[in-house]
C-alpha cells in the first residue's frame, strides 16, 4: 500500500465529521454507513462521503439560486465548454424539455446560443461561490494537511487514469 494512505483517509474523514448533513440527503446517508477497516475501504468510503457532501451542497446552490436540474445542467455544460445538450442530453432530459429550459435561460438573459452571457456566467460564478462557502467547514476541518491530501489524491487519481480503470474526463475536473 503506497504509503499516506491511512493518514489521507483520516483527514477526510475528519472532514466528513465537520459537515452537517441537514439538506445532504446524500451525504446522510452515505454518512450512516459503517466506516471500512481496511485503508484502502476507509479512503474510497472518506471520499465517496466528501463527493456526496458537495454534491449535495451544491445541489442546495442551484436551487438557491433560481435553478432547476436542467437548467444547472445546461449551464453546467456551457460553463466548462461542452457543446451545446453534449451533456445535458446524456441525462435522460426528453428533447422538449432541454428546448424548454434552454428557452427559459435565454428568457432570463442567462444563455444564448448555447453560451453563457455576462449574467449567466455571474450567476454560475455565484453557485461555485455559495458551494465553496458551505464546504469551508470541511476544508478547514483538513487543517494542515489540506496539501499532502490533495497532492496524493491528485496522484493516486491520476495513476487510476493511466492505468485506464477510470476514463480521463477534463470536463469533469474543470466542472468540480
């Protein structure tokens, strides 16, 4: 087992800890259940539970901040650079429904064509801002070893990529 392991493990589930899982039904229940002994189980599980927590915050961001599912999707899409209903239409939206709110984010200003305008950008900026914020507790709860964490995690999750047991998606990264 490369070594960090363990520790890695416990920071993020120290972290874990520090979220409230009132309105993270996700992130509540992956919380309920039972912690891994083994480290490699205790990482997957520490990180699976951070995954769903921001999830699942910024699920609460979206809906914040005026959005419905499919209308953070097709922003979403547009934020990272996707051409347009590339992704969104990967998730099971019926064409009228996409043409729906891509209407209703053009009616508010918020996209055309396909892109983002100034508002919608600011209003995308807003939901990683409001994001950000409700997973400050968790970061701060990382402390000190908030950069050993994320220059392992980024090594083992490349290693992953190359060894081609996870697929490299750069929009995935650059979406969060």
């Amino acid at each position: 087992e490369p070594d960090g392991v363990e520790p890695v493990a416990e920071a993020l589930l120290r972290a874990a800890d520090a979220a409230d899982v009132v309105g993270r039904p996700l992130f509540a229940g992956a919380r309920a259940q039972q912690v891994p002994q083994d480290p490699w189980g205790r990482l997957w599980h520490a990180a699976t539970l951070l995954r769903e927590c921001r999830g699942d915050s910024h699920l609460a961001a979206c809906v914040a901040h005026g959005l419905t599912g499919l209308e953070a999707n097709l922003l979403t899409e547009a934020w990272v650079g996707y051409e347009p209903l590339s992704y969104t239409g990967t998730r099971a939206w019926s064409p009228e429904s996409m043409a729906a709110a891509q209407a209703a984010l053009r009616d508010r200003g918020l996209l055309v064509d396909g892109r983002l305008t100034e508002a919608g950008s600011a209003l995308r900026q807003a939901v990683e801002q409001a994001t950000d914020q409700a997973m400050a507790p968790v970061v701060l709860a990382i402390g000190d070893d908030l950069d050993d964490v994320v220059v392992r995690c980024t090594a083992w999750g490349r290693a992953l990529t190359e060894h081609g047991w996870f697929p490299p998606d750069p929009y995935k990264h650059a979406a969060g």
